[in-house]
C-alpha cells in the first residue's frame, strides 16, 4: 500500500490518513469479535491490521511530517497500541502489554488527547503498574474534564488500594459524570450477588435448613447455659 506520496515537492498524506482509518476500522471489528469462538481468526485479522500498521509506522518516520503528518502518525501509534491491547486479549496472556504502553506513549508524546492516556492507563493497570496507571487517568482528566471512564478507573485503583477518600471522590464524579458506566462496570457484579442472595434464601426456606438452624440454636443456648460459649441472642419463632 501506497502510504507518502510526495508530489511536485509536496507531502500527500490521503494514504497515510487512509492506512489509520483502515487499521482502526480492522481493530475495532477484530476487538468486537474477541468473545467470538473463533480467535484463530480474528487473531489474524489483528495481526494483518498490526502488519500495515508497522509499514506506515516505517514510512512515516523517515520524513519531516510537520504538523498535520505529526498528529496523523500519533494515531497510527494509537492503532497499533490498540491492536497490541486487542491481541493479549486474544492470547490471554501480557505479552503485548509493554508493546501497547511504548506505542500509546509515543502517541501521547506526539499528540497529547485524552483517549491516549486513558487506553495508557487502562494497559498500566494491565501490566500491574498502579502508580503510572494512576497518573495516565490523571492526565486523561486534565485534557478532558468529562473522561468518567478514568475518573472511574482511577478509583477503582485507590479502593483496591484501601485509600478510601480518593476512591470516594474519583467514584463518586464518574457517577456524576456518567451513571450509566458505573452500572456497566457494577452491574454484572450486583446481579451475581443479587443471584447468590436468592439462591441463599431458597435454600434457608427450605423445611430440612430450617429444621438445621433450629437445632443450632438449641445447642447454642444449652452451650451458653454451661458457660462454654460467648453470649448470642437468640429469638425464638
């Protein structure tokens, strides 16, 4: 493919700005399919949208691109930063992560957009580094006050880490931000809780537990009375 033409002295970057949509195009229908049965597949797809990805990467480094090539060659980084991302999911291992890192880095350093950092942080939080992850979401912020997806990452970190205020505070204004992708991050972790507490009450309904947690109760108290157990009220139907 025909990515830098340069014609009557000039840089056309059509080919360029084509390669990025194509990729990105490639990328977000391979990730769409990751859940699908057939990886084979979709693995090669995001391998072949890597592939052209590199070439561009090749060409375009190799000339003065100025200002409009500059932000057209930070994507393709992002891309392939993306494709990296896409392809650990389908090996389901951290072989690509540092790849993804270096490549939404340099897109960063290129063309600083919230998006970036927030993919940075999200592929740090991957490959275990909090701290970098946390200060990625940061910058995410700074560049877009409305990024609730990295306020809501960020305090997702600082609640494994225990910091409970922070948590609080970055939970809380993804909330507000948007409530609909705090209940996408939580729901599926509600229902199974919702699903087990009605599975728990089923079984405490049934005559045999309840026949099982009369007779604990009886030998709690008989074990109270002989001074071998702890008070614990008891309420007796």
């Amino acid at each position: 493919m025909q990515y830098l033409r340069k014609p009557e002295g000039r840089y056309d970057f059509s080919g360029l700005e084509k390669a990025v949509v194509e990729a990105a195009a490639a990328i977000e229908a391979a990730d769409a399919e990751i859940s699908n049965a057939n990886r084979l597949g979709v693995k090669s797809a995001l391998m072949k949208a890597r592939q052209h990805l590199n070439t561009a990467v090749e060409l375009a480094a190799q000339v003065d691109l100025g200002d409009r090539g500059t932000k057209a060659l930070a994507r393709l980084y992002y891309c392939r930063g993306r494709a990296a991302m896409a392809l650990n999911k389908v090996e389901s291992g951290s072989v690509n992560i540092g790849e993804a890192i270096a490549d939404f880095s340099k897109s960063a350093e290129l063309n600083p957009e919230a998006e970036t950092y927030l993919r940075l942080g999200k592929a740090y939080t991957q490959a275990g580094d909090q701290d970098a992850a946390i200060e990625s979401f940061e910058k995410a912020t700074r560049l877009d006050f409305d990024c609730a997806e990295a306020y809501l990452l960020k305090g997702l970190i600082h609640q494994e880490r225990g910091e409970a205020e922070d948590a609080h505070e970055d939970i809380y204004e993804a909330i507000c931000l948007n409530p609909d992708l705090y209940r996408e991050e939580f729901e599926p972790i509600m229902q199974a809780e919702r699903e087990s507490q009605a599975i728990w009450d089923e079984l405490l309904s049934r005559p045999e537990s309840q026949e099982a947690l009369q007779a604990w109760a009886e030998e709690g108290r008989k074990a109270y009375r002989a001074g071998k157990t702890m008070p614990i009220v008891f309420e007796d139907e």
